[in-house]
C-alpha cells in the first residue's frame, strides 16, 4: 500500500493522532484527484490501497488483521471493471465485505462511480447495463440532493464515465433506506446517500488538469463507443474549472456531516 497525507503540529504540544482515510484504486488514472486536498483540510492521512497489487487480506475483518473497519473513512474509487465481476477480479468480493461491514458499523464510506456500485451492491442492490453516458452532463437533484450536499453541484455539468447503472434495494424496514440525491434521463439514480455512506455515480474528484490520463487509460472505451476524446478535452477545458470549487465542496461538506 502507498502513503499519501500531510500531518503538522503546533508549538510544542503534543501532535493529535492522525485521522486516516483508506483508497482503494483499482486504475491509476482514477485516483483522489481534486478530494485529496480536502481530506487534508479535513486532517485525513490517506493510504492507498490497489487493487490486484496489494494483499486483500487488508480488506478482511479486523479482527483477521484487516485494516479497512478501522480507519476514519474508506473511499471506493472507480475503475473500468464492473462489480458484477467478482469471478474476473476475486478482490471485488472483499470490497464488497469491508463496506458492507463498515456500514452496518456505522462508519463513513464515500464510493465514486464503481465505488457508488459497491456501495449498492453491500446494501442489497446491484447493478444493470445501462446507457453509456461518457463526458460532460448535467443531473438532476431531488428535492433531498438539492436541499443537501449537492447543493453546490446544482445546475451544473459533471463528468459522466459509465455504462452500468445502480440498482438501490427495497426498503425492507430493518437497515436504513438509500435516498436517491440525483439523477439522469438514462440513469435513474446518479447519487445515493444510506446511513454513513456517499455514492456518486459521476466525477466530482476529476482534477481537469489531468483529463489527459482519462483520455489514454480509456481508449478503447472511447473508440467503442463512437467518442471523440476532442470533445472530452473541449468540454472540460469550458466546464471543468466551475466545478472544481463546487465538487470540493460537496466532498467537504459530507465529509462534516459524517463527523470528519
């Protein structure tokens, strides 16, 4: 696992103890971006944690020596891999665990794009393929995502990189019902809150300085799917700087709300 945080002390007291957050990256061009320096903000030490590289043994209970149930925050970022996939890429099915587990904990998980998938897959829900929606595009906030965190976010375009739509459960009376914040005319549900848990089906942790590595790391993706990357690089060159402030935004106020 690699190390990635800031810690500072003043005068000579005696430091705090660090807050950590746990990563899990499963591609190296989807990494943090511009939620990092909110982490910081929020004194979050970050470790990453990649997947296929590092032992999934860190996913187990902590009782087993894992270390995902015990950190401040767990972030699920996304990836080309889909999570219905767990035969294909076994570590999956620890991902799954170790937010299942810390949810019914109480314990705060942010999950983007793929990561918003495992998150509704831990709850009891899944996914279905769905309409591609790749490139920059406005959501539409409910009522709970206008007047909540997504506020910030409101009327503004984001950056769409999908296939697979989520699938929230039914509310079943005994664990806490997700709450849809957004959406799309394909994609019913772009954002979910459940308990101590983000989804975010789109990316506001997108640094536009670095579209190019989204650009060369999903070429395939592009080209099967008729998509001039020109376009992506136009379109986040004219849209991307508004988001920035709004996105970390979003990020930091979740981050309050779920005591970090």
């Amino acid at each position: 696992m690699s190390a990635d945080g800031t810690g500072s002390t003043a005068g000579a007291a005696r430091p705090a103890p660090a807050r950590r957050a746990l990563a899990i990256r499963h591609v190296g061009s989807e990494d943090l971006g511009l939620a990092a320096p909110v982490l910081a903000e929020h004194g979050l030490d970050v470790t990453y944690w990649d997947a296929g590289v590092d032992p999934t043994a860190d996913l187990a209970p902590a009782s087993a020596g894992g270390i995902s149930d015990d950190v401040d925050l767990l972030v699920v970022l996304g990836g080309p891999i889909g999570v219905g996939q767990t035969d294909l890429y076994p570590y999956l099915g620890g991902e799954i665990s170790a937010v299942r587990r810390r949810l019914a904990l109480g314990r705060p998980v942010l999950g983007v794009c793929l990561g918003a998938q495992v998150i509704a897959t831990a709850i009891g829900g899944g996914v279905e393929p769905g309409a591609p929606e790749i490139g920059w595009g406005p959501v539409s906030l409910s009522l709970a995502g206008r007047e909540g965190l997504l506020a910030p976010i409101d009327g503004l375009p984001v950056l769409h990189w999908h296939g697979d739509r989520v699938l929230l459960p039914e509310p079943n009376g005994t664990a806490p019902a997700p709450e849809v914040l957004a959406s799309s005319p394909t994609t019913p549900v772009q954002a979910f809150a459940v308990g101590a848990g983000l989804g975010l089906q789109f990316h506001i942790e997108a640094d536009p300085a670095l579209i190019e590595r989204w650009l060369i790391a999903n070429v395939g993706e592009l080209t099967g799917n008729g998509i001039d990357p020109r376009t992506i690089r136009e379109d986040t060159a004219r849209l991307g700087e508004e988001l920035v402030p709004a996105g970390q935004r979003v990020i930091s106020d979740w981050l309050e709300s779920v005591g970090l």
